[in-house]
C-alpha cells in the first residue's frame, strides 16, 4: 500500500469529519497528497464549488464521505434537510469530478439504503430489492442513487468508481450530541454520564429487540483505503462491514459493563426501533480484499471509544 498512496493526489471529503477524518489520518501515513475541502471555502451542494475545488486541487482519487446525517431523532426532524444535502452534495461532486478528469470516484454509502424490511444478511444484490425504511429513507435513497450515477458515468464518460456500503460506525472522533449521534455514541455518553452521577437508571429507547451491526472507525478507514487502492468495480457495491450481528440490548449492556455502570437499563417501548434486523453480508468484502476482516472486537472498540470520550468528553458533547 505504501508504494501505491506515495505522493499519491487524493481527495476527502468530510475529512475534518467523523469517518474522514481516520480516513485522512491513514493516508497520509501512506504517504499520500491529501487535500480536505472546507464548507467556507468550497459548498459542495453547488455544481460550480464542486468544479472549482477539484480544478484548484487537481486530484487521482476522490473519496466522498461528506455527509449530513444522524440519528433516528434528525431523520424525524429534517427529513428535507437529510435529502437535498446528500442529494445535490453526491451529485454534484460526480459531474464535477467527470468534468475536472479525476481518475476515481470513491463513494461513502450506508446501510440505510438497503431495503427496510429484508430478513438475514443483507447483500449487494439486494440493494434494489424493495423500499428503504421509512425511518432513514430521506437519507438512505440519496445515498443509493450515487449507486446509479456511478454505473452511468462508468458506461458513458468512462469515470472509474466504487460504492461501499457502511454498516454503524462508532469510536474515537464522532459526535455525542443528543441531536445528532447514532445509537452506539448515544448510548456511550448516557452510561458514562450515568455512571459519573451514580444515577440508578438509564432508559434506552425501543425494545432493545432489533439486531444491528457495530464497525470500529478506524477499522474502516482501513477498509475504504483498501478499496480506494484496488476494488474497481462500479457495478457492484461492495458492503464494509464485520458480518456480526448484536441486538440493541447486547449493546447497551456491554457499554454500560464498559463504562462501569451497576444501575439498572429501562427500556422506553413507546419510542421507535427502526428495521428489526440490519447486518451485512461481507463475503464480497472479504474476497476482494484476500480475506481480511476487521480485527476489532466490539468490546475493545467499545472500551477504546469510551477510554476516549472520558478524555474528550466536552468537546465530543459539543461537537455538530
């Protein structure tokens, strides 16, 4: 890998984010030119920002893993928010980047695209196999159209592309911010803050039934930078991801032991749970990548992002 990223022009964007942010960090170490494309200099929702960031910054490979995003609660909230963001962001960094000649178009993909109501492992061929969940599918749907645009510009403009589809992250750098966190940081900074107050409980909403997948950031920055340098396929996404599931429940328990909590969990059943089973089929992952998988195990991603947050603690509560 080293030889492939050396001096090695590459663009992030999102990079001062969560997920880019490990992704930059893991390039640079490989050697690679990287340039991170600020909101106050370059809005990526406009064709002609698009266009002039990548004609100022000539690049080989554009990784997209800008996004808006959150959790249940902002899907609620900002439904139009969510949509023309990622919408006009992924759109319009393609056309630019056709336009500008760069030589491969990186595209951060979720989960969320996947259709809402499928039983099992979820794979790439079934992307297109029903309607997202009405719970994400303000953000899931856009994120799966660059899906389509890319197989289009491949076959029309000759555009090299991949599409990776995210399972959860979670870890070091994200945001615990009520109005923005996912569950796996949501509930991180409830344990901690309720083990530092010895409260007696802490509700948890939903069942705690439904069964999701939990991937190390770091694990992933990995991952995309793996395929960045040698999955060429546009035509078939590829799922990043640990193949594991663990229920809701698991979860909050194992943060809660993490954290050193000794209360007791309430679950809050009047509060929506989302699609009941969200798990990725890594098969395709771990063939194009000669078998690897991500080494991190939850517990000890868990108690890394823990470690972290106590040490962070203000700054990822104020962070978005």
């Amino acid at each position: 890998m080293q030889g492939f990223w050396s001096d090695k022009r590459t663009i992030v964007t999102g990079g001062a984010g969560f997920l880019g942010s490990h992704v930059v960090r893991r390039l640079e170490k490989l050697g690679a030119k990287v340039f991170v494309p600020r909101k106050r200099d370059y809005d990526l929702t406009t064709l002609d920002a698009c266009l002039r960031c990548l004609l100022e910054h000539p690049c080989d490979i554009l990784i997209h893993a800008a996004a808006y995003y959150g959790g249940i609660g902002i899907n609620m909230t900002e439904p139009a928010k969510l949509y023309y963001t990622n919408l006009t962001m992924g759109t319009n960094l393609m056309e630019a980047a056709r336009l500008a000649g760069v030589g491969k178009f990186v595209a951060i993909g979720t989960a969320c695209s996947y259709p809402g109501y499928l039983e099992g492992k979820l794979q790439e061929d079934d992307l297109w196999a029903g309607p997202c969940h009405e719970s994400v599918v303000n953000y899931g749907l856009t994120k799966k159209m660059l899906a389509v645009q890319a197989k289009a510009y491949k076959r029309q403009y000759g555009l090299d592309g991949a599409h990776l589809i995210l399972t959860n992250l979670y870890g070091p750098g994200d945001s615990y911010n009520p109005e923005r966190s996912h569950v796996a940081a949501a509930l991180v900074r409830k344990f901690v803050e309720a083990e530092q107050a010895k409260a007696p409980t802490v509700e948890v909403w939903g069942s705690g039934k439904p069964v999701r997948e939990f991937l190390y950031v770091e694990d992933c920055a990995d991952a995309i930078v793996l395929a960045a340098q040698s999955y060429n396929d546009v035509n078939k996404p590829l799922n990043i991801g640990t193949g594991v599931g663990t229920t809701i429940r698991e979860l909050a328990e194992t943060i809660g032991e993490a954290a050193g909590y000794r209360g007791k969990i309430v679950w809050n059943a009047d509060k929506p749970d989302g699609a009941a089973m969200k798990v990725l089929d890594v098969s395709r992952m771990r063939q194009a990548f000669d078998g690897w998988t991500p080494p991190t195990s939850l517990r000890a991603g868990l108690e890394k992002t823990i470690s972290w947050y106590r040490a962070n603690k203000a700054q990822a509560d104020a962070k978005w």
